[in-house]
C-alpha cells in the first residue's frame, strides 16, 4: 500500500498522503463508486487523472470512510456525510486530503520552472518579501499552495489569489506560516503547514 505519509497537525486533524504507483486497473480493483461518481471517473480522459481521482478513494478507506461519505456541493467542494471537513488534493503522483473538525484545505504542487512566469498573476504583498534566489521556485509554490488551499476551505465566489489572500514571510525551514484572507470587509487568519514530497510541495491550511 503507497499510503506515503500521514500527519496530525493537531488533535481534531489528519492528513493522509499517497504516492500513486498503482495502475487504474489497481486502484480500481477494491473501490466502491456511488453510481454518479463511477460516471464521473469513466468519463475522465486522462489515466492520470483516473488514478487521482481512485487514489483519493484509497486514502479514504485508511481513515474508515467510503465513496459513499462523500458528496459535493454546488460549487464542487467535497463534504463528508458525518460533517467533518475535508479537502481534497492530487497532482501527478501524488493525492493527498486532509479532514479535521473546523475549515480547513490541501494542496499538492509539482516545484516547476515555469511558476515564475505566473507569479504577478498570484503575488502582490508577498513580491516585497520574495528574493530570487535558488529557493524562489519552491517559496513560489509555497505561496501558491497556500492560497490555493485557502481558496479550496473558503469556496466563495469572487475570492482572488493575488487582492484577497496575503501569506505572511517565512522560511522554508519552518514549514509553517501564517496567511490572511480579507475579502468584503472581513478578515480571517490562517495557520499554513507546508513540505516537500521528493520535487513537489504539500500545503495545508487550518483555521484559527
């Protein structure tokens, strides 16, 4: 079992990471589909995301719930049946989520050359602390994931990364930071988790 690594960042919150090696045919083998969800995953075009979507199926039977907790609302966020919070993540081969009993969210990113040429498209405050060094890559996707994770716990429409969402300088060393969301005259703080998985970044972000 690739369950690659599992985390308790406190006592009412686990993240579950998986490295997906498995095939579809594998990861398809022992998982149950809500009929609409089998729909889904049938109709997806990319094995890659096949195997994202199946992985994530995997990582919930470690924790004890099936495809048939979960559900998603009209803005595609996933819930789960008992009304613990749970956020979702997979990128390439990696999965991830994360459940816990107040708001939270995941993301999972591969570190890419190619994240600097749509950083002004995500950054503002943080370009007055950024350096381009040899870490500006992964602290670009350090801050991606942050408000990418932020934008998955917060689901409302009109949230952007770049005017609403500041994440506080930090250290990679760390592996922790703070960040805000201020959006229609309201702020809200934010503890943000974050790790390297071989060549990709894990951030996770909890509510305070």
């Amino acid at each position: 079992m690739p369950l690659h690594l599992t985390l308790y960042p406190n006592s009412q919150t686990i993240v579950k990471i998986w490295k997906i090696t498995e095939s579809y045919q594998e990861l398809f083998g022992d998982v149950r589909l809500q009929p609409k969800h089998l729909q889904r995953v049938l109709g997806m075009k990319s094995e890659l995301h096949q195997r994202g979507f199946l992985s994530i199926r995997q990582l919930l039977k470690t924790i004890g719930y099936t495809d048939f907790d979960l559900f998603y609302d009209d803005k595609g966020k996933p819930h789960l049946a008992d009304g613990k919070y749970i956020s979702i993540t997979h990128s390439f081969t990696f999965s991830g989520i994360i459940v816990s009993d107040t708001p939270i969210g995941i993301d999972i990113e591969k570190q890419r050359e190619k994240i600097k040429s749509i950083a002004q498209k995500f950054i503002a405050y943080e370009a007055s602390y950024l350096n381009q060094n040899s870490d500006y890559i992964k602290n670009l996707t350090v801050i991606w994931g942050a408000k990418e994770a932020l934008y998955k716990l917060y689901a409302t429409p009109g949230l952007s990364f770049k005017a609403h969402i500041l994440v506080i300088p930090f250290m990679l060393q760390d592996k922790k930071t703070k960040a805000w969301i201020d959006y229609n005259n309201k702020k809200q703080g934010y503890t943000i988790h974050f790790l390297n998985i071989e060549n990709f970044t894990c951030v996770y972000a909890i509510s305070e």
